[in-house]
C-alpha cells in the first residue's frame, strides 16, 4: 500500500546549495512489511544522491553524520530488512552534485513518529546551522547535570521552553520564568529542551540526577 508523507522541510537558499539544489517530493512506499520504496524528484543535474535510514530516530537525534549513508546512482530506491513492526524511522535523502558539492538533506518520517519527533526534525531541517546550535555558547544550561533545577542563558530574550524525554514525550511547557527549568519530579535521566528566541530553536540535553 502506497503511503505519501508529508517532505518535512526544504532549504534551497544558500549560494552553495544554489549550485546543488536538493531533492523534493520525497515519498516512501510500503511494499510490504519489511521492504519501502524511496522516490524524488531532482531539482538539479545530480546523478548520485545519499540516502540515510535513522530508526528509532528521538528528539534530540541529529543529521546523518559521515557513514551512516550509502550512495546510489538510481531512484527509486528499495529499502530492504525493516523489521515487520518498526516504530519511528526517518529517510534522508540529499543530491550529490560532485565530490565536494552536495544539497542540504531533505526527509521523511514514518507513521511511527509521533507529532514531537516530526515538530523537531522540522526544526532541525530548517536551520542550515543546527548542527552548531546544539551545541551554541549564546544558550547555557547549568548545572547540568542537575537533580534540583537548571538555569539558562541566552543573550537574546526566551520566548517559551519544551521539555521532552528521551522518546520525544513532552514534559513540560514553559512561557514564564524562562531563565529557570524546576526539574525536581522528573524522573533520573536524559531530557531535552526547546528554547525558542526571535524565531529560531535551540535545542539543548541535560541529565536528570
């Protein structure tokens, strides 16, 4: 049975990826329990994309890094050995326009990914940076780890907070006293916030003690 979802985002408006514009109308097919099938449409002149399969994808996953794609010369493109029941899987697919040139990654989620994980790589396609702000000094969190409360900085104003666990299950949203989290009733573990400031997300991981 043919199952179209939703191409979460497209980012074509950088000078580099002007040059290696990526894929659109990304679709994966179910062919039967185990096996999908990946289409797009090039937008370019590529004839060598990457493909990237990212189970059990969380909030607070990040882009395919270096070996965890394959490269293939065709489209469509069969995806084999899924196990029969699979939960939240996300496709990437991007153009390969030569050796050093290569499109921004587009992708897919599976119908086993809940609205959070969707929310998140939406957020994490759309920043060409994202990469770079998980990680960006203008967002401190300390202590971290905390079992009390955690206190974040940012030099622009905090609009609003979500906190997720560690399958992408919101726990807490948060408009008011953005400068502190309280986090004594959470559980011992890993969590991830969602700070929005002037429109953009940052997304950080502190651990429960």
């Amino acid at each position: 049975m043919k199952r179209i979802v939703l191409l979460i985002f497209l980012l074509i408006n950088t000078i580099a990826n002007a040059q290696c514009p990526a894929p659109s109308n990304l679709v994966y097919s179910t062919i039967n329990v185990q096996d999908v099938s990946l289409s797009w449409t090039e937008n370019g002149t590529a004839t060598a994309w990457d493909i990237a399969v990212l189970p059990d994808y969380i909030v607070g996953a990040p882009l395919p890094t270096a070996g965890s794609w394959v490269s293939v010369a065709s489209y469509p493109y069969i995806i084999t050995g899924l196990p029969p029941t699979y939960g939240c899987y996300v496709f990437f697919v991007r153009s390969s326009c030569s050796l050093t040139n290569v499109s921004q990654w587009v992708g897919i989620g599976s119908s086993g990914c809940s609205n959070e994980v969707n929310d998140y790589l939406a957020s994490l396609l759309s920043n060409d940076n994202f990469s770079k702000n998980t990680d960006d000094k203008d967002l401190q969190i300390a202590p971290n780890p905390s079992n009390k409360r955690v206190q974040l900085q940012m030099k622009s104003i905090i609009d609003n907070i979500t906190v997720f666990d560690s399958l992408g299950k919101v726990i807490l949203i948060q408009t008011q006293n953005t400068s502190e989290i309280d986090i004594e009733n959470l559980s011992k573990g890993v969590y991830f916030i969602d700070v929005v400031s002037e429109n953009k997300h940052f997304f950080k991981k502190f651990i429960k003690e």
